[in-house]
C-alpha cells in the first residue's frame, strides 16, 4: 500500500465522520475522526523526523487498546513495518 494512501484515507475520513467515534474501548472515551487523523498524522511525521523510512522496521510494544493502533497505523503510513 502506497503510504500517502492510508493518510489520505484517514484525511477523508476525518472529514466524513467529524464528530463521531473511530475507536472505542471500555472505560475510555472515544477517540473522533479527526483525533484519530492528528494523532496518526503526528506520531508519523515524528517517526520520519527521526530517521524511519519505507522498508524500516519499527517494533511496537504497548498494551492493547487505542494507543497500540494509533502507533499501528502511524508505522504503516510511513511505509515501515511493525514485526
């Protein structure tokens, strides 16, 4: 997948769904669209700032719930992998 497609997606995403939840979790409050967007947007461009390219792998270790996929999504829109 090309990784200005995933951004994009989330883009047009934010700007269809404004206001309502992408993801939910018990005892959480639900994270927006938009929040999604900023978040993934942010955590990609400071991955990139330090140095991750396409073909880089990047490990995650965080426990489940919305913090792991926004850090998911942020590795796979910069084209890195997440092993």
């Amino acid at each position: 997948m090309d990784p200005a497609t995933l951004a994009a997606a989330l883009r047009r995403d934010a700007a269809r769904f404004r206001g309502r939840p992408a993801i939910e979790a018990l005892g959480r409050a639900p994270l927006g669209h938009d929040a999604l967007a900023d978040l993934v947007g942010g955590l990609a461009d400071g991955l990139r700032r330090r140095g991750c390219r396409p073909g880089h792998r990047v490990a995650l270790v965080l426990p489940s719930g919305p913090a792991t996929a926004v850090a998911t999504l942020a590795v796979a829109s910069v084209g890195t992998c997440a092993p």
